[in-house]
C-alpha cells in the first residue's frame, strides 16, 4: 500500500510523517517569484501561518485515525466473516494502508530546486529497489516528477493558480524487472495553494458619469466594481476594499459596494463642470500587505435651470430713422442666461413705456435677443423719443429652484427718432373736385396742396403723371397746385376722371409724394332727348279706335290722321289708332314723326320717328303675321314646300362642287388648253446682260427665235404635212437702208411656215435699220464698222456711264497710239 504524510496514517508511519511534511513545507533559501519577489514579505508571513496550521491539522488527524482504523478492522473482519460463511473458504485480509487523496503545492515558487511536492512509499517497498513508482495525469513528467526508487514527487515549473488550480495524478507500484503492478493504481489530485500576488483591477474603467448640479449631499453617481483573480475562498486575497484617492472633498465612495456618491451640497455646473476622480480598490480587506488597483472616474455636471436672465446693462440706447418702414428692425438687446439649453431660452416682452403702441419686440430663437421692430410709422417732427420698459424671463422654470427667483429681469431702451428728409405730404389723402361739362378751356377744377414736413420746409412743385391722363385733360400750376382743364370735357363721354398728382420738394433729394384726385364731369342739358328703344310698334288690321300703346319715350310729340298720342307725365306717352282698320296690302308701314323736349334749361328738342307695322291678328288680337310675302305667293305653296325647294337646290350644289373636286384631283381641265400652247403669249426674261463685254449672259439667238430655243414646237391645231426649211438669204444684209422689205420678207416666211404659231405673235429680229437722225445707240455693228464718233463726252455723264466711257475712250486713245 501506498502511504504519504497527508491524511489518516497508521502507528507505524508516524514516526517519518513530521519529517516528510517539514521537506513537504520547507522553502529553500534563495525563493523569490517573479510577483513573489515584489511582496516575498507579506507572502511568507501568510505562509508561515497556513504551515503552522496544517501542522496542526496532520496530529489531529493522525489521532483520529486510530479509532477509525479500528472500526474499520471490525467492519473488513465482519465482511471476511459473512463472505466464508457464504462460500465456505476463508479469505485473509491483506495488510494494507492509509488511503490519501491530495496533495498541496505553493503558487509562484521559483527556487533553484524543485519544489518536493511529497513522497510516495508502498507497503511492498522493503528497499531493495525492486519497486518502481510511475506517475501518470495531468502535468505528469513535465510538470510533475518522481522518483521511481524513492518515490518522492517535484513540481519542476512554477505553478499559478489563477491558470490552473489543481491537478489530477495517478500513482503505481510496479515491478522494476517485469513492470508488472504491485499494487492498482490510485489517483490523487494536486491543488495549488493561493497566494496574494494578483491585484485587483477595474475591468471597465476609465469610467464617466454625470450627475446634475446643485444635487443634495449623497446623491449617487454610479458604481465602479473591481475584480481580484486570488481564491476568494482562501483568505483575504481577494477580499475588496474601496477609497478615493482624488476628487475630495466633492465626491465620497462607500468601501464595500464602490458606489460613488455626492459629498459637497449645491455644486454648481457655471462654477465647475468636470471632476476627475480617482477610486483605489484594496485587497486583503484593506489591511496593510494587501495589493491595490486604481481607476479614473470623470464626472461632469449637468444643467439645471438655477440661473435667472440678466441683462448686462440696465439701459440701451437705440435710434430709427422716420422714413423707416412698418416691421423694420430698430435694435437688439439680450439678457444672459448662463445654464443651456432649454434652461437657458429666454423671451422678451415689452411691459411699459409711452412707446408700446409704437414699438414691438421679438424673440430671436437662434441668438437668444430681443429684436424691437417698428409697429407705426414714427415722425421726428411730432415725438422725437420714446422710452420702453423690456422684461426677459426663463421660458421653462425648475420648480424645485422656484424659490430661487424670480427668473427674470428688466431694463430700458431709449429710442431716439433721427430726422430724415422726408417727401411733401398733401394735406388730404385724397381729392374729389366737380366740374360743369363743355366748360371751356382754363376753368378751375381745384387745388391741392402739399408742405415739406422737415425743419428745412423746402418749396414745392406739382405735376400730373401723364400715365394718369393720357390725352392731358387737366394741367396743374406747378407752384400753386391748381388744376385747370385743357378743353371742354363731355360727361357723356366719360362722367369721371381719375388723375394723380406729385408733388416734388424742390432743391432736396427730389423726393415725390402722390395723392389720388377724383374729378366728376357734371351734366348740364346739352342733349335732345330720343326714344329709349328703337322697336317698332305692332298694329292689326282690324284694331278698333281707342287701342292703347305704351313707350317709355319723351313726353311730347305731334299728332297725324292715323295716330293721336297723349303724354303721361312719367317720360312715357301713350298712342292712339284715330282710324278704323288698316289694309296691309295698301299700307304695310306707317311713320309717326314725334316731337320730343326735356324741358331743361335751356330746354333741348329732338323729332324722333316712330315705325308702326300692320299685322295679321286673330279675333283675340293676336298676331299671326307681320310680312306681304304670303298674298303674292301662288295658293298652295307651302312652307314646307319651299324648303323641299331649297334642299334640292343645296344637293345640287353639292353635286357640282364634288364633279369639280374630282376633275381637280384628276388634273383634267374643264376647258382643254394644253400647256405648250404659246399663242399670244409673252416671254419675259429678267436678265439685263453686262453690256458688250458680256458674252456669255444670254442667247442672241434665244431673243431672235424663243420657238427654237427649247426646240421644234409643232403646231397643235393644224399637223403639217411636210416640214419646209428655212429659207436661207431671206434676211437682207445688214447694211441694207429698206427696213421695209425686209420686215415684208419675215412675215411672209411666218405666214408660209407651217411650224410658225397660227395667230399674230411678237417676232424679234436683231436688225435697227439705218437713216435715223438721232442716230444709233447700238454696238452691234460697231465691232465690223469704223465709228467715227467722239466718245470723249462720256466722261462728264457721270459715275453711271463710266464704263462706256472708259471702254470707247481707251480704244480711241489706243488707236491714236498705234
């Protein structure tokens, strides 16, 4: 059996157990680790004490383990016993030992030596070296190694358990020669016992917070929490304590949570708004020894509105011009507000001041200001300042700091009005004037009148826009604004006129006012009256004496045979038949001339003529038929007949326009003309040739024979039998004097040309003749005949006979030079 020092052990062990754990516990001189050696101090003071404990826990055990090894015999002897009652052999118990589980192994050891970390003894082992002892498991042979004679086991590498804390071993008893096991194997685990070498650490940190300003006293802020890789389960080594170490005495943090809380009342966000913190977390419960790890907390206010507006000056000063416009801007001014945001929005009111009705103000929502604009149009002439009382308050109020305020403050704005040099102001918006029609030119409509406001009072000038009256029935003095007419006016014609005048100061900036000037033409009786309507009057051709007629016409007219009229009084007369029946087909129409006056002053007359038409009535007086055409009709002939007449009449016009559109779309003539007749006709040629130098311009022959020009042209009436030739020598020559003959010649050659044309056309011939007293102006013989002309006199004829002139005077001059 397998004995080691740790555990329950029997008598005859005991004696080496105290050795084997002091090797199992001692620490070569020279043991430093690489933490170790930072806290080899505190390490070994810990040390000291857990030896001295498991030293302490081996006697006690050893002590017990004599009862239990007894109770233990008597339970094997009892088996042994039941077993051979039942199979009838006795089976002896085999002498065997104390049966262990771990063993124990400081961390961070790196002594020269290896660490002994027990020793291994079978039963069986009489020290001859016959026994040899294999280690198997985790860290076995690299880690862990034995002696397979001795059977002692060493850590060879220094060990962390914060890497690994316990290791799993199988240990055996072989035979050396043949390796065959002694005894089975059995299993025992390493733990690696903790030292304090780690220290703890803020995983998460640097941290940052926020708290608001003016927070009471504790007020929490957050919880920082820091980590120690030692056992907590073995010792103080990962026992925590928290302290600050900076940021006092404004923030405190509780030890054993690491909450972190407010330790100064009302700190304000305006006076400091960033912290930095330092938090320190401690092992060992804080003790001295222990290991610490530090962290950074940067902890900023926040706003809250604790802060009323204020402006920095309790007066402004401002100014506006009097031309300014309605909803111009005059100044600002801004009350400050040190918190943010919402905390810090301020608006503006006007709360007193003889210049409310005049002034208004804003709020500027991206600067924060108090904008006053101009509510009405000031006069520096009448009020030249004004004062205002402006209050500016919090928007959104804390109600928590409601008994700090109040959140607001006031201040006052003079505002001084600046002369400007304004344009004339008439003394009347507008002017309404009234003038008699057909007054003659010159007669006086009104006046306006215009004064310069300013200090200056500078002169005036007025005029009339001529967009405002185009064909200028009105003129206005320039100096004392009366309005006179240009010309009679008709108020017939147009019963108003609507006219602008400026008025300009004169001498400043030329600065115009306008003002609207109504004038209404006022009627006086210059036209005759006539009737309002120029209908006709209907009467039947029986209608009894006594009928009566209304009109809406002049009171007065004259009376006739037929007709009789009385006047109603009311611009209406009424007309009576004096007569007994009408015939239309002796009278169809009737005209009763009517004299009609107005009575004005003066009083105007006019004769108006009225029409009355006889009609067909029935026995009720209704008319049936006003016109003479149905009794001149032939007797059945219907008016349904007369528009069967007309429908055939349409269709037939129809029917020759649509042969006509046809025979156009056919490109048939009605009256067949070919287009190569030319009889009668007249060529035209718009070329005017370049003179004698010119060849190449025209044709000659083309003037002489327009026929033969496009070639042989037939005639279209007559098909000759036989072409005749043209007769050669028929010309006379070209110095022939008888012009008379040789015109003869060529008609007869026409007449007897069966290609000719068959009517009188227009013959061209290239002959002039000779004998004339003028003489010849052509120069188509000029070229065959010596001229003995002086051209000389072309060259006071002009730019436009230049040519000539230096054509026939640069052949002479050549001549003479030759």
């Amino acid at each position: 059996m397998i004995h080691i020092a740790h555990g329950g052990i029997r008598g005859e062990h005991q004696e080496g157990l105290l050795e084997r754990l002091q090797d199992c516990n001692r620490v070569p001189e020279g043991h430093t680790g690489s933490r170790g050696r930072q806290t080899a101090g505190r390490m070994w003071e810990g040390l000291g004490l857990q030896v001295f404990l498991m030293c302490l826990g081996v006697a006690l055990c050893s002590h017990a383990s004599l009862p239990l090894e007894h109770a233990h015999r008597r339970r094997l002897s009892l088996h042994r016993h039941r077993e051979r009652g039942k199979e009838g052999q006795v089976l002896h118990r085999s002498k065997r030992g104390w049966v262990w589980n771990q063993f124990f192994v400081i961390e961070e050891y790196t002594g020269p030596d290896p660490v002994l970390v027990g020793r291994l003894h079978s039963d069986v082992d009489s020290g001859d070296g016959n026994i040899k002892y294999i280690l198997s498991g985790e860290g076995a042979g690299t880690i862990f190694v034995i002696d397979d004679k001795t059977g002692n086991i060493h850590a060879t590498k220094t060990l962390d358990r914060e890497e690994q804390a316990q290791y799993t071993l199988t240990a055996q008893a072989v035979a050396r020669d043949t390796n065959k096991p002694l005894e089975p194997p059995s299993e025992f685990i390493v733990k690696v016992q903790d030292i304090n070498d780690n220290p703890p650490e803020f995983l998460h940190g640097p941290y940052q917070a926020r708290v608001p300003e003016m927070s009471n006293v504790g007020t929490s802020v957050m919880q920082v929490t820091a980590t120690d890789a030692d056992d907590p389960t073995y010792g103080n080594s990962a026992r925590l304590v928290y302290s600050i170490l900076q940021g006092q005495p404004y923030f405190s943090v509780e030890p054993q949570t690491g909450i972190i809380r407010t330790a100064l009342p009302n700190m304000d966000r305006e006076a400091r708004q960033e912290y930095d913190v330092v938090i320190q977390a401690k092992d060992m419960g804080g003790h001295m020894g222990g290991l610490s790890g530090t962290t950074e907390v940067k902890i900023t206010l926040t706003d809250v509105n604790d802060n009323p507006p204020k402006f920095p000056q309790s007066v402004y000063a401002m100014s506006v011009a009097e031309d300014k416009v309605v909803g111009e801007e005059v100044g600002r001014l801004k009350a400050k507000d040190p918190d943010l945001a919402e905390n810090g929005l301020v608006t503006y009111r006007l709360i007193d001041g003889d210049g409310m009705g005049v002034f208004e103000i804003t709020t500027d929502s991206d600067t924060q200001e108090g904008v006053i604009k101009l509510k009405k149009l000031v006069d520096f002439e009448t009020k030249p300042s004004y004062s205002l009382r402006v209050e500016a308050s919090n928007v959104h109020v804390d109600p928590r700091f409601i008994a700090w305020g109040p959140y607001k403050d006031t201040a006052t704005v003079k505002i001084m009005v600046e002369d400007a040099d304004e344009p004339p102001i008439f003394t009347a918006p507008s002017y309404s004037f009234e003038v008699e029609e057909n007054a003659p030119d010159g007669t006086v409509v009104g006046r306006v009148h215009a004064k310069d406001t300013d200090i200056a009072n500078s002169p005036v000038r007025y005029m009339i826009p001529r967009y405002t009256d185009v064909e200028q029935f009105f003129r206005i003095g320039p100096e004392d604004g009366i309005i006179k007419t240009t010309r009679p006016l008709d108020r017939e014609t147009l019963p108003w006129h609507n006219i602008s005048v400026s008025a300009t100061e004169i001498g400043g900036h030329h600065q115009d006012a306008k003002v609207r000037v109504n004038i209404k033409v006022k009627d006086v009786n210059d036209n005759a009256p006539e009737f309002a309507t120029q209908n006709e009057v209907l009467v039947c051709e029986n209608v009894a004496p006594g009928k009566v007629f209304r009109f809406s016409i002049a009171p007065e007219a004259a009376n006739n045979q037929n007709f009789s009229l009385k006047d109603n009084r009311d611009s209406t007369a009424s007309v009576y038949v004096t007569r007994k029946g009408f015939s239309r087909m002796t009278q169809d129409m009737y005209f009763l001339p009517i004299e009609i006056n107005d009575g004005g002053i003066p009083p105007m007359s006019s004769t108006n003529t009225l029409t009355i038409r006889v009609c067909s009535c029935d026995s009720k007086d209704t008319i049936l038929s006003c016109n003479v055409e149905p009794y001149i009709l032939p007797a059945g002939l219907s008016t349904g007949a007369l528009i069967a007449i007309l429908a055939c009449i349409v269709i037939l016009l129809a029917i020759v326009v649509l042969f006509v559109a046809l025979r156009r779309q056919k490109k048939e003539p009605l009256i067949v003309f070919e287009e190569e007749d030319i009889r009668e006709n007249i060529i035209t040629y718009d070329d005017e040739g370049g003179g004698e130098e010119d060849t190449e311009a025209f044709d000659i022959a083309t003037l002489q024979n327009p026929d033969g020009a496009n070639g042989f042209l037939p005639r279209k009436d007559i098909k000759p039998e036989l072409q005749y030739p043209s007769r050669p020598g028929g010309r006379p020559a070209a110095n022939s004097v008888d012009v008379d003959d040789f015109i003869k010649c060529r008609i007869s050659d026409a007449d007897n040309d069966p290609t000719a044309p068959p009517y009188d056309s227009i013959q061209i011939y290239g002959y002039e003749g000779r004998g004339s007293v003028a003489g010849s102006l052509s120069s188509l013989e000029s070229v065959t005949t010596d001229s003995d002309l002086d051209y000389d006199y072309l060259q006071s004829w002009g730019p436009r006979f230049k040519k000539l002139a230096d054509l026939y005077g640069t052949k002479d001059s050549a001549d003479d030079n030759s």
